[in-house]
C-alpha cells in the first residue's frame, strides 16, 4: 500500500479535498503511483492528515468520477491503469538521466559490551527481532535461488541493481518526501562504505561541519580522511547557523529529523537556514543522515531535509539495517546531480559491496509488501515500548529532565543536579545491574557538556516486563 506523503496548507484558500485530490492526481500522472496499487483507506488517511473523513471521502471521489482510481468490494480503493498519464521521459514515471560499538545505522551505541553481572541494558543501539518475518525472509530467498536466476551471479551495476534503487526511490518519496531518480542513489554495505566513496566525490582534506556531541562513529571515518573538521555547538533547535557560518568548511555533516544523541528535530526555520547557508557558495553541501525517521510516536513524520532543496545542495544518506535487522547491510546514499555527475567521473570503477542476491531478496521484501507490514508491527511495537518507559520513568521528573520523546529508540535523562556525575550515575546503575550510557561519550574536541549530566536509555532490546523492572532498579539506584 502506498503510504502518502503529503503537507496540506490550511490557509492557501484552496479547499483541502481540492489539495489531496490534486496531489494524488499529480503523483498518478507522474508515475509515483502505479496501476493496481492500493492507496490508504478514507479513515486512515483521515487521521493521518488529522482531517474530517469526509474531506477525503470529497477527494475520492472525485478521483473515482474521473477514472484515476477504482473502488473494490471489501479491498479499498486502487490506482487504474493510466500509466500513458506518466510524465517521466522513460515511460517509467522517472526522470532520465551483545552491546557493541556499531555504525549508527545499528543505533549508534556509545559504549562497549556490557559486562556479565548487568541484567538489564537500556542500549540505544538495541533492536527487537520478535516481529520480524523469518519464514516470509526464507520463503523469498528460497524462492530467488530455486529460479533460474543466472544473471545474480555476475557482477552487477556499481551503484546498485536499477530494481532495488527503483524500488529506494518510491519508498523515500512516499514516506520522506525525498525526491530523486533511481539514477541518484548509490547502495552500499553500509554507511561507512558511503562515507568512504563520499570522500572520494568531496575530494581529501575538505573542510567538514559536525554538531556537538555527535555520531562519534562518522567522525572518526571523517577524521581518517585527513578532513579538518570543525565542531560548532547547538541548541534546542541543533546545529548553530550563525556559528557555522564563521567555520571555512565546504559541507556540514547534520541529522535533522531526530539528532544523535540528543534526539532534537531540527524545525522547518532552521533547516532553511542551512540550506541557505549551502546555497551561498557552489561547493558547499549538506550530508543529512537519517538513520531512524521511521520511529516517530508524536505528530506526523518529519520530511526529510533533501525534499525541501532546490539547488541540489543535500547528499541524502539512509540505512535498512536499523529498520529491518542490523545484519541487512544495506545503506543507499541520494547524491544531488552535480555530484553524480562527479562520482560517474570519478568512482566509477568502485563494484557494489552488496551481494545482488541480497539485493534481489531487499527489493521483493519492499516491493511486495512484506516490509510495510513489518514496519507497521514495528512501529506498534516500539510505541508500547515507548509509553511504558515514559510511564515508568514519571518518579525521575523532579530530578531529571526527560527528552527526544517523540522519536527514535532510546531518552534522553539530563540531572537537573549541577553537582551530579555522569560516571557516578552511570556506577551507580551497573551496582543495581542496569546498564546505562553517558551522553558525554558523544562530545567531541575539548568542549565541556553544556548541560548537566546526561543518559541515554533505549528500549528497543529489552521487552516490556524488562523495561518496568529495570526501571524499577534504576528508581532504587539514583532516587
């Protein structure tokens, strides 16, 4: 089913059924929507635009009156088969042309292998594989490697299998608003590999922007590069525009959708300040990581930076290995055109570090389906997850501000204490056998911690009676 991605402006003076008619519409004749796909229900729809029903009920219909989609008994309503509509040059609706320190496409733990005598770990970078479709994963594999699929064997294209970055390219635009043509997206064995060709296309020795604290992972691959990095701090609305503008750098390495670790959301006045800062100069640009949009419990899904650039300013990088299993090594980088154009120059002899036969199992797991459900299930359970902790930790909010609630895997504790320790916090849990991460671990360069004493607590590893009785211990060992 396709999952819509769509703003409506509540004081254009354009009705809101005009709006969503006129965007399904569009996507229809621009082939982002395809004949036979199902699109969401009138109820879902509804609340996910947080409208009347009957407003969508208006949109439909008027799309079923003009023949751009169909009603089936008990399915729902489906795309017809208008693909002459397309507006794509190729017909095909596409433009030519145990805890251990992980990438942060795992979650980006900050510390080690917890030791034996710890019985619960809060670790940012856990997962939980419970909900995952082992027999559906099976099925496709066996069903791939029983056919006559001779072609997998041989070595494939550099930037990826068409089909699968096809397959990335509808995905990123229905749920992030990311607009790019398959020809953009390089997919790589992770986001290291990424970084690595990145540096290739940036050239050596460039000038790069962090925040602090940051991904410590993907500065210390940028620090390998001999990159002169330069830290400028945040605040509540992450990276410092005015304080970025002072560093002679040529691109400025950001998470705007849900900061790592802090777990702030860059809001929509900061992200065009960025972008302004990248469009005053031709060679400068912005390395959006968005390693976890998926997860987001508050509001609606945060669109990605890249959808909202116009110069072809942002070089857009996501991963499946958070969202599917950490073992699904597979990470897609959306370069603008000016640096495709550079990389087909430059790094073309690079082979794909993904296997094809994973690819192939990748691009049927998206396309049939199979990875929406389970992203649903996911998502469902993450937030009962999510609630739980909030409820459990409501005794902690006279000595600790609790913070990046509404996205992600892991909290944010911040002592309201000035006199508190982070080491002493983080001792003091591993006596009672929790096991608890220091945000601090993150800072980069000689900067002190601008506030108090910080931990991170993720949940996605435990279940929830570990997550009530770890808390419990947690309770006991700094109340």
């Amino acid at each position: 089913m396709y999952d819509m991605n769509m703003e409506l402006q509540f004081h254009s003076g354009k009705r809101l059924y005009e709006q969503i008619y006129e965007h399904i519409r569009d996507e229809i004749r621009g082939g982002k929507l395809f004949g036979g796909e199902r699109l969401p229900s009138t109820r879902a729809l509804a609340e996910y635009l947080q409208i009347s029903r009957s407003t969508v009920d208006y949109a439909y219909g008027q799309l079923l009156s003009e023949g751009y989609i169909e009603a089936r008994p008990c399915r729902g309503y489906f795309v017809c088969r208008v693909e002459e509509l397309s507006m794509g040059k190729n017909g095909a609706g596409e433009p030519d042309g145990p805890v251990e320190v992980v990438s942060l496409e795992e979650g980006g733990s900050v510390s080690e292998r917890a030791p034996s005598d710890i019985l619960y770990d809060f670790s940012p970078n856990g997962l939980d594989m419970s909900a995952f479709p082992f027999g559906v994963w099976k099925k496709i594999t066996k069903n791939i490697l029983n056919e006559s699929n001779r072609e997998l064997f041989a070595l494939g294209e550099p930037q990826g299998d068409l089909d699968l970055r096809r397959t990335i390219s509808r995905y990123l635009h229905a749920s992030r608003g990311v607009e790019c043509a398959p020809e953009q997206i390089v997919v790589g064995a992770g986001n290291d590999y990424l970084l690595m060709l990145l540096e290739k296309i940036l050239g050596r020795h460039v000038g790069i922007a962090m925040e602090n604290p940051t991904y410590k992972r993907a500065f210390n691959i940028f620090r390998s590069f001999s990159y002169r990095i330069e830290i400028v701090e945040m605040d509540e609305s992450g990276m410092e525009v005015d304080k970025l503008r002072a560093k002679d750098v040529k691109a400025a390495y950001v998470m705007p959708s849900h900061q790592f670790p802090t777990g702030i959301t860059m809001p929509i006045g900061r992200r065009m300040e960025l972008l302004k800062w990248a469009g005053e100069e031709e060679e400068r640009f912005l390395i959006e990581d968005d390693y976890d949009s998926e997860f987001r419990y508050k509001g609606k899904p945060i669109p990605a930076l890249q959808g909202a650039d116009t110069m072809g300013k942002v070089i857009y990088i996501g991963t499946f290995s958070k969202v599917i299993a950490p073992a699904i090594r597979i990470s897609f980088m959306v370069l603008p055109p000016r640096l495709l154009k550079r990389y087909r120059e430059e790094c073309y002899f690079y082979s794909s570090t993904v296997s094809r036969i994973d690819q192939r199992i990748l691009n049927e797991f998206i396309r049939d389906g199979y990875f929406e459900r389970y992203l649903n299930k996911t998502r469902k359970l993450y937030r009962e997850k999510h609630e739980l902790l909030l409820q459990e930790l409501a005794p902690f909010a006279e000595r600790f501000k609790i913070s990046g609630e509404n996205a992600g895997l892991h909290l944010v504790l911040t002592c309201l204490d000035s006199g508190a320790r982070e080491e002493e916090l983080i001792g003091k849990a591993a006596e009672r056998g929790v096991k608890v991460y220091g945000l601090s671990d993150a800072l980069v360069g000689d900067a002190p911690l601008q506030r108090g004493a910080t931990l991170l607590l993720g949940y996605g590893g435990l279940n929830k009676p570990e997550i009530s009785e770890g808390i419990q211990k947690l309770k006991q060992a700094l109340l």
